[in-house]
C-alpha cells in the first residue's frame, strides 16, 4: 500500500485498512515513499494488490502548495512508471482510493490504468459532509446487495472517466440534486483495477457498509472467491 500526503490522516486510514484486508488473509506492507513501494513490487516473489491511499503529485497547480513542495512534491520516474504499468497491465491487482485519481499526474499513462483523472480546470469537491450513496450494479460481485448509505466524505465532481470503467456506486452530497460515479471497475491489460473516489479519512473508511465494498473489491481484484461476505465485520 502507498499511503501518504497532505490534507488527510492517511497513516490512521491505511492502518485500518490494513487491519481490515488482514482479516481477509492480506498481509500488508504500506509505504510513504511511492517509488519503494513500486520497486517492492518487483522484489517480492508474489504482490496480490497494490493499494494506493495517498495524495502525492507534482504540486505546480497552485501557489497555496508551494510551502509544501520541498517535502511533498512528487513525480514518478521513467523507471517507476514502467514498474508500475507493467505490473498492472500483466496481470496485476489496482485499488486506488479517493486521491489516487490526483496522484502521478506529470504522467498521462496514469490516467488510464487508474480509469479516472482529476482535472485541474474542472474538477473539484464540495466541503466534506454527509455523503448519500446507492449502488448501480446490484448483481455485481463488488455491490450486490449493497444498501443504500450514508458517510462523512467528499464528492468529487467532473473527473475525467475513461470509457471503458463501468459504474458500481454513485453519490451525491446530502441535498444535492445530481450524482457523480464514485465507484468502478476495470481492465488494463491483463489487470483488474478498482476505483473508489470516496475514502477522504478513517471515518469513512471505516463506515461499516464502505468497508464491506473495499473487502469485496480486494477479493475481486484478487480472484479470491466472494464467500462469507461480511464475516471480515462479525
């Protein structure tokens, strides 16, 4: 798992996560330094799933970012870049949360594996609230029987979605009348890729019915049956 960066407690959120895969048969090993994390990937005799909760990208958007450049400005190598696409598209597992589709950004390529951009001319969120969420697929692995919910998060609007994702979820701020696609899934190459565009901390991480999703997608994304569904939350 890659974890880190500004504006979110990630270190509270990817140790619950971790937690949480655990108890599927996961053992997680989560990196702050993205470039480690990709090279792991290659050094390890089996990584089932690359996670990535975290928020770090170039930072020349903006000039509210330039105290925070020195520390957290970040931009993946030619080498990284390789790693990382060649992971996913021979077969590899993806789950990217919430500012994933922010990351990586001086490298288009990103764009498609994650199946979403955050666009800086369009995107944009509305202060965390109350979040109302319904499922879209419901005879699909990673959503069926999923309830409608409710969680503290962000939603984003106007990301730039590849054509080939198909939904799960959409969400809506509490009182907002339209619904943005917050959850899909995936090809790249040979790999299965999961989007989650919620996840903005701890507190929606670790709602209950949030969670059951990201434990169905690392299955799905692992190709471990989805048996005992829910058990991770008995």
């Amino acid at each position: 798992m890659i974890s880190g960066g500004i504006y979110h407690e990630f270190e509270a959120s990817s140790a619950l996560l971790a937690r949480e895969f655990g108890k599927l048969g996961f053992e997680t090993a989560v990196f702050d330094e993205p470039e480690a994390a990709i090279a792991a990937l290659a050094e390890s005799p089996r990584c089932d799933l690359l996670t990535i909760n975290a928020l770090r990208f170039t930072m020349r958007q903006h000039e509210k970012y330039a105290p925070l450049r020195e520390q957290w400005a970040f931009d993946l190598s030619a080498s990284g870049r390789a790693a990382l696409a060649g992971y996913v598209s021979s077969g590899g597992a993806l789950l990217g949360l919430h500012t994933a589709s922010i990351c990586f950004d001086g490298w288009a390529e990103w764009a498609k594996i994650l199946g979403a951009s955050w666009t800086w001319s369009r995107s944009y969120h509305a202060p965390a609230g109350e979040v109302e969420v319904e499922c879209l697929e419901s005879v699909d692995p990673i959503t069926s029987g999923i309830p409608h919910f409710r969680v503290f998060d962000e939603v984003y609007r106007n990301l730039e979605i590849s054509s080939d994702c198909r939904p799960l979820l959409h969400a809506r701020m509490r009182g907002e009348p339209e619904y943005q696609p917050i959850l899909w899934s995936h090809r790249y190459g040979a790999g299965r890729v999961v989007y989650d565009a919620l996840g903005h901390g701890p507190e929606s991480i670790g709602d209950e019915t949030h969670l059951e999703i990201l434990c169905r997608a690392a299955r799905w994304l692992t190709g471990v049956p989805q048996v005992n569904i829910g058990a991770a939350h008995a």
